[in-house]
C-alpha cells in the first residue's frame, strides 16, 4: 500500500506551488499591455486608462490625474 501514495512524475512539474498559474497570469498581463501600446501608442494606451467623463473643466483637471495614478497604482 506504500505506493498508492506515490505521485506520477509528470505531475509533479505543474505542481510547482502555483507557478504556472503565475506564468500564464504575467504573460497575459504583458500581452495585453505590449497589444495595448501597439494599437493605441504609448501615451494613448496610458489616457485611455482613465474614462471619459463629461465633467466641468476645474473638476476635470482636480480628478482626472488621481484616477489616472489610482489605474496605475492598481496594474
């Protein structure tokens, strides 16, 4: 009964304490960015991270730059 509790090997790389799940996750996040830059370009990537708001022009330039470091701070 000692090798019912015996893995098979192949197993055992996937295994690796979540490391493929953190694989595939910083390569998604790379994709998107990288396709992101490519379609919009670098500045336009980063100002489409904030919506758009139909908001006075005073209030614009106080919230829009925090929401921008708030998108940033949160990737």
């Amino acid at each position: 009964m000692a090798f019912a509790f015996q893995r098979d090997r192949s197993t055992i790389a996937a295994d690796n304490d979540g490391l493929s799940g953190k694989i595939l996750a910083a390569v998604t996040f790379l994709v998107g960015m990288v396709v992101g830059m490519q379609r919009f370009g670098f500045t336009g990537f980063f100002t489409n991270q904030v919506p758009s708001m139909s908001l006075p022009l005073v209030m614009a330039n106080l919230i829009k730059p925090l929401l921008l470091i708030l998108e940033l701070v949160g990737i």
